[in-house]
C-alpha cells in the first residue's frame, strides 16, 4: 500500500548506501558556477549521460512501453521496458517507496546519476505520457505537502521545451537552491480573480511568472487561468505561435516549493514552435549556441544548472574558452529559451500578456 509520507533522509541514505545512488560517479563530474546579470549559474559537465539529440526525442514522444524489456536500470541492472517504469520488485529491494498524490498511485526514487543534492524522481505507476494540466499541478501540491523539505516541478509536455522522457508521467525533486529560485522580482502585478495570490515577473532570462500563496486552491487557480491563457495565446510580432492547425506549441514548465507556509509556484512560458531559420526551434538555443548546448531546455536547465555533455571539454579546449565563457553562453542558450525576450519589445509583449490574463 501506498505511504502518505517518505522519510526522506533515511530513504536517501539507504539508496546511497545500496549503491542506487551512484555517488562516486557522480563525484566525476565537473561543476562551477559563473555569475552573469541572471546571477550565478550553476554549470555541470556530465560524464557519465549521452546527449541525446532533440528530433529522437521527439519521436519517442508517443512511444508505449517495449515489447521487449530492453532498458537496463543504471541503479539495479535490471531490465525494464521504460526507464520509468516502476515495479513492485524495485519497491520491495528498497529502490522506489510508493506514493499517493492527486488519490493516484505514484513512486519515488533517487536518480542515480544525480544533477544535484537528493535528485529524486517521482513517477506515476501506470504509464502513461507527461501532461501539463489542473491535475498535474495538483499532483505538484501534494507531492510538496507530504515532501515540504524538496522542490519539485515538471518538465513541459512538448517536444522541444520538454524533457527527454515525454512518454512517462513524471517529476523531478530534490533539495537544492537552483539560480532562478533566488531570482527577484521585476515586477509584480494583480490578478483581481485570486485576492489570495501574490504574482509577479521573475527577473529571468525565460519568460517566469511567479505565484505566491498560503490557500493552495487559490494558486492552483491562478496557475490554471495563467496555463489556459498562455495556451491559446498568439503574438506574432515576437513569434509567439500558439498553434498550427490542431498542433499546439504552447505549455508551461512549472516548480512548486514550500516558503514557510506559502507555496510558491514559477511557471516558465513556454512555445516549441520552428521556423526554416530555426528548425530545432524558435524558443530553443539557436545553431551559433550548439557547441555549447544543442539538448532540449528542460525543467532542470530553465531553473539554471546546466547539464552539458563531456563533448564541451573539447570544446572548451579547441576554442580556448574558460569554463566562465561556457557559463556565459549558458546564460545566452537560457536567453533564446525565453518568450520574451528583455528588450522594449520583448517586455512590452510581456506585458500584454498580463493584460489579457486581467482582460
Ligand atoms: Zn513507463
């Protein structure tokens, strides 16, 4: 049966303890920060993951479980047909504790190539595909009401803005600060619908609307008005397609932690639409960036911890660039993810957008 609640620094030792956790590997790894105008970005080259190329994410978007069971599970060895599928056997060895969230059958373990202190993962124990809806933000509240000390958010449900498990419901957690959590306010403005909730504009190089609230409904409601006007949402002048034909392009990425008894809630806007100059994507890093960072900009990037490929070592050796310069193209690659960009344009636009979600 299903606990309600997870010892969190028991389970967390006991996963490191049985080598699920793989911390040595992990301790390979290089990392720095580099501070730019968006404040100290945090930079790990990963040596340990293969990059995995946008276009073949995609087309494993729609993908079911293998017939065969050919995944092999980093953390155990054994074989799987999707790396997020859970069974009761990884339950009873230890690896995954099970959870409830939204009255629906959930698990958690540890990443055992860990991006950042206790990246844990939470799954849904069916398969089935991300989703970006009233449902996923209130499996996202609930999960930080039994886990208060972890963050947690989810990756975009798009190919592109999305990360590179799309066919799996998940969430990613842990207990780190990343770079966009401590990110002020540019502005702060009202959403007369939800008197409860204290909303603003990140100063953030993606497009980040933060939410603020102690009454959960109240911010579940301001993030759903906020999702379903994004999601409809056309500004041609700055690029901003919403659909082609029945195809949508916009979502949102969302982050949910506990500040005291408030929730707090980031919701970075994003739109994965292409162009013949921009084929991997308009919002995407753009080609003068690929050397650099070519991946999609998922949930843990668009938070700003790069994850980069061991390709960038090379790289950085090649074109004599110091491990800041690197950061500071992070910080570019963060930009060309942002709907609204921080010029006059960019900013006006942001602001129609808020406008329209008071209209
Ligand atoms: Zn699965």
């Amino acid at each position: 049966m299903a606990a309600n609640t997870i010892d969190t620094n028991a389970f967390y030792q006991e996963s490191c303890e049985a080598n699920y956790v793989k911390v040595s590997d992990i301790a390979r790894n290089v990392a720095w920060t580099t501070p730019t105008e968006w404040g100290d970005l945090q930079i790990t080259i990963n040596l340990s993951k293969p990059e995995k190329d946008p276009r073949a994410i995609a087309a494993a978007a729609k993908a079911g479980p293998s017939e065969k069971p050919d995944y092999v599970d980093p953390a155990t060895g054994r074989t799987r047909p999707c790396p997020l599928c859970v069974t009761q056997e990884d339950v009873d060895c230890g690896y995954a504790r099970r959870l409830d969230l939204a009255g629906d059958q959930w698990a958690l373990w540890y990443s055992p190539y860990a991006y950042y202190n206790e990246h844990c993962i939470a799954m849904s124990w069916e398969h089935r595909p991300m989703h970006i809806d009233r449902s996923a933000f209130e499996s996202l509240f609930d999960v930080v009401d039994v886990l208060p000390e972890y963050f947690f958010g989810s990756n975009a449900d798009l190919p592109i803005v999305g990360g590179s498990i799309l066919s799996h419901d998940h969430y990613q957690g842990g207990r780190h600060v990343f770079p966009m959590e401590v990110a002020p306010l540019s502005e702060s403005f009202d959403l007369p619908s939800f008197a409860g909730v204290q909303a603003g504009i990140v100063k953030w190089p993606l497009s980040v609307i933060r939410l603020r609230g102690a009454d959960r409904a109240q911010v579940i409601g301001a993030a759903c008005a906020i999702l379903d006007a994004w999601r409809s949402y056309d500004d041609p002048r700055v690029g901003i397609v919403s659909h082609t034909g029945e195809t949508r392009h916009n979502t949102i990425t969302p982050i949910v932690r506990m500040k005291g008894d408030q929730y707090e809630m980031d919701l970075a806007l994003r739109c994965n639409i292409t162009s013949e100059q921009h084929p991997l994507g308009v919002f995407h890093p753009h080609e003068e960036l690929h050397h650099v960072k070519k991946e999609n900009i998922g949930l843990i990037e668009v938070m700003g911890l790069a994850i980069l490929p061991p390709r960038v070592q090379q790289v950085m050796e090649e074109r004599g660039m110091s491990r800041d310069d690197v950061g500071r193209v992070f910080g570019q690659v963060l930009e060309h993810a942002g709907v609204f960009k921080w010029d006059a344009e960019g900013r006006a636009a942001f602001g129609r957008f808020i406008a329209q979600l008071n209209g």
